[in-house]
C-alpha cells in the first residue's frame, strides 16, 4: 500500500488553534490582538487622517506596458473627499478584491502544497535530503536561503516564499530547529532577495525603464551588495538555528512547535512516515514532483511566469502528483479542499491588509503624503538625499507595500529632485528598491509577510523582536553601499 499521510499529520499548516485560543483566553493575561483586529484598527487610523491631511492629487499617464505612473510637478490640492463610513465598511471587501491576484496565489500554491504534504512525497523528500547531508545538516539553511534569494533576485517574486513554508516547516523541526528558524530561512532569503534584485522586473526592471537607464544596468554592484547582505542574514539565522538546536527551550516558538512535531512528525512511540520503507510509487512520485518544481522555477526564470501561470502550474504538479501516487479523482478533491481550509486565513490576510491602501486612495490623500515627503527629501543637503531616499522609502513601505505600486507613484517624483541636486539616476533606483524592500517583512500591511507568519502560527511581535536587529544591519550596510555609489558617482547618468 502506497505511504500516504493521513488527514491529521499531513494538511497545511493550520493558523488557528482553538484549543490554544480557549486556553489563552483563560489564563487572564493580555495576549496579542489577532491580526485582523491590528488591521482594523489601522484602517481606523487611516480613515480619521483622510479629515486632517490635505486632499491633492497628480496627473496621470499610462505607460506602454499599460502601468499607470504620476507626472513631476503635476501635484494639486482638490476639493476634500474624506472617506465615509460605508467607504470604511466596504474597504477590506474591495481591498480582496484588489490584492485577488495574490489571494488565490497563497490560497493555490498553498493548498498544491498541502495536496503534495498529504501524498507523501514532502515527508520523503525531507527523509532524502537529510539522508544525503549527513553529518552536514548544518548547510541546510545556508544552502536553502542561497537558493530562495537568488531564485527572488532573478525573478522579483517574494511570495513565492508561500510555497516554500509547507517544505520547511517540517524540515527545520526535523533538524532540531523551530518554526522561527523555518520562518527567517523563508522571509528573509526571499525578502532581501527581491529587496536586493539583480533582475527584479516590478523593482529594477520597472525603475530602469521609467528613468530610461540601459535595462539592468549595474548588476554588478548590486550583486555585491546582495552578497554582503546574504552572508549577515545567513549567519544571523544560523546563529539562532544553533541556539534553538542546544537548548530547544530558547526558542520563541517552543510551545507551539511541541504541538506541531506531533502533528508534522509524528508521536515518539508510533512508528512514522520517516522510519517507513519508501514505495516504488512513492519514488516516482518523489522524482516526477522534484522535475516539475525545478521546471516551475526555471519557467519562471525565463519566461517571467505572472501569478496566474504560477498558481496553475503548482495545481497541475499536485494533480499528476496524486495520480501517480494512486490517489483516486475524489481523494485528490478531498485533500485540495482540506488544504485550502488551512490555507483560507493566510490568503484572507494578503487582502485585508491592503483594505489600508483602499482607503488612503478613496481619501486622495497618498499624493499628497508622497508630495510632502520629496519636499522634505529637496530640503536635505545633497551629501544625505539618497540616504533620506532610503529612509523615506522604507517607512512609506507601510502605506504602499507593492514595489511596482510604490516605484510607479514615488520614482517620477524623485528623478527630477535627483537630476536637480546631481545624484545620478542610477542611484535613486538602488535607494527606491532598497528601501521599498527590505521592509516588506516588517509591516502588517504587507499581504504575503503576514499569510506567512499566519501559516506558520509565529507571533507578529515575536517576529518583529526577533528581525529588528537584523533590519538594523542591513539598513546600516545599505546606507554604506549608498554613500559609496555617491563618492564614485555610479551610474550611468
């Protein structure tokens, strides 16, 4: 009989635990807001200050690739349009329907991951690689953050990290680690992956295009850059890695990830997946699953694969998966709606989060925030405009998380200022996509750092503790690179 998990060990992991929640709300202490109650409460926020900032607006022309952007010098105040209630009630709503694209990618990948979980073949491929490591098992994370971030710096797509999760969450606890390290292997390799692009079309490729710049230009530079900041997030990860693995009580997780090893690895006196002799059918599978997903990626590589390619091609690859492991037509629609159940909070989450975005834009009052912060980036002195660039960037991450979005409504603004001051463009485009990225995995507003943390059930403030530090470092390296870039006036232009 082909190995196969059952539905109690092998689903996506679930977000919420209701014998958890039961015994945290009795134990009388102040326990952190449910997400959706911090994005509420920021929707809140926002709502009031469409009453108390000015309403203005840019013009707008669409560029060839069909992308809206805004026009230099175009800003104007308008007659207020404060946001009314319906507007405020209406905003998650339109907010799902906005971020729809990157709702049913969490909800498809995820779910052809959790189908894969259920055939086995994950629970194999774990087996296999740490078989093949050995005594090395050490390498697995800096190997695996290597491939996530160049596999992101190439292509620019950080949510692919979704799919990533399911694979190694088990194989961390395997390992001896935690969710936490599970987590930081995901988010940070494919965050400063994309932050740090070589490629990146929705960043660099899009940046380059609007400052008319040689397509790609300075990859050099940015390879190097990128390489600084994977050697620190790779030791900074390993570091904790090593101290959850001595002593398995330091880690921040630990009490969920005694739960979480029942379920993903099975009870210590059952004998499990791991101790069982693979099939011949679980073989094929195994090798048929690892050429599709390598296939994917380079897809995607070559042939820049959008969100809709990607959640159909990880369909098809859990489908044939199945079949091959015997799983008969209604099995397979069973085990796909299993996964989606625990993967429907994680997908809502990437669109309620941009319910804050919805309402900023139903107020108009994003042109005049972006207005003020390059009258304030102009009043800088000429030696630290790139530095405050960064900065700026990186705080209004929060109110625009998409790097085409914010590139599109930001990068029009700064070039004129650039060209003013003598900073050359190429410069601007590196403190654009720096700053826009590196705190993609910060703010709640960001819709796949925030399906991720959920699908794994770490803590927002736990992670938030555990990334300052490391944010710290890579904005110190990243304002380092750009005073360099200044002193041998990188360019062109």
């Amino acid at each position: 009989m082909e190995a196969q998990s059952n539905g109690s060990k092998d689903g996506v992991l679930n977000s919420h635990h209701p014998e958890d929640q039961q015994k945290e709300q009795g134990s009388g202490k102040w326990e952190m807001p449910d997400i959706y109650i911090i994005l509420t409460f920021m929707i809140l926020i926002v709502s009031v200050l469409t009453y108390a900032i000015p309403t203005g607006k840019f013009d707008r022309i669409t560029l060839e690739n069909g992308r809206e952007t805004v026009v230099a010098g175009s800003y104007q105040l308008v007659e207020a349009s404060p946001v009314g209630a319906m507007e405020v009630v209406t905003a998650i709503p339109r907010g799902l329907s906005e971020a729809s694209v990157v709702v049913f990618l969490t909800l498809l990948v995820g779910g052809s991951i959790g189908v894969l979980q259920r055939t086995g073949v994950i629970n194999y491929g774990v087996n296999l690689l740490i078989k093949q490591l050995g005594s090395a098992t050490y390498l697995m994370v800096p190997i695996l953050m290597i491939v996530f971030a160049a596999v992101c710096s190439f292509i620019g797509t950080p949510e692919l990290g979704i799919a990533y999760l399911p694979i190694v969450i088990p194989l961390m606890l395997r390992l001896g680690y935690d969710s936490m390290t599970a987590v930081a292997t995901v988010l940070i390799s494919c965050t400063f992956g994309f932050a740090f692009g070589i490629t990146s079309p929705t960043n660099v490729g899009l940046g380059h295009m609007l400052a008319e710049l040689p397509m790609f230009s300075g990859a050099g530079f940015r390879v190097m850059v990128l390489s600084l900041v994977m050697i620190v997030s790779v030791a900074y990860v390993v570091l904790y890695a090593r101290k959850v693995k001595a002593n398995p009580q330091s880690s921040v997780t630990y009490d969920h990830d005694v739960k979480l090893k029942l379920t993903l690895l099975g009870k210590g006196d059952e004998k499990d997946e791991s101790e069982q002799q693979p099939t011949t059918r679980l073989k094929i599978a195994g090798l048929a699953t690892l050429v599709m997903f390598v296939g994917i990626i380079a897809s995607t590589l070559k042939f820049r694969l959008g969100f809709y390619e990607l959640s159909g091609l990880f369909m098809t690859m859990a489908i044939i998966t199945s079949i091959i492991i015997g799983h008969r037509g209604n099995q397979i629609c069973e085990n796909f709606n299993t996964a989606f159940q625990g993967m429907l909070v994680g997908a809502l989450i990437t669109g309620v989060a941009r319910a804050v975005s919805v309402v900023l834009t139903d107020g108009q009052i994003l042109d005049t925030i972006v207005y003020n912060l390059s009258e304030m980036l102009g009043s800088l002195p000429n030696s630290v405009t790139s530095i405050g660039i960064l900065l700026t960037q990186a705080v209004f991450n929060f109110l625009v998380p998409s790097g085409s979005g914010q590139t599109l409504l930001t990068l029009p603004i700064l070039l004129p200022l650039a060209d003013l001051i003598g900073l050359t463009r190429q410069i601007v485009i590196l403190a654009t996509q720096w700053g826009d990225g590196i705190t993609n995995i910060l703010f709640p507003t960001s819709g796949y750092f925030m399906a991720i943390l959920v699908m794994a059930k770490v803590d927002y403030m736990k992670w938030v503790r555990f990334f300052l530090p490391l944010l710290g470092i890579v904005i110190t390296i990243s304002i380092g690179f750009l005073l360099v870039a200044q002193a041998i006036d990188l360019g062109p232009f």
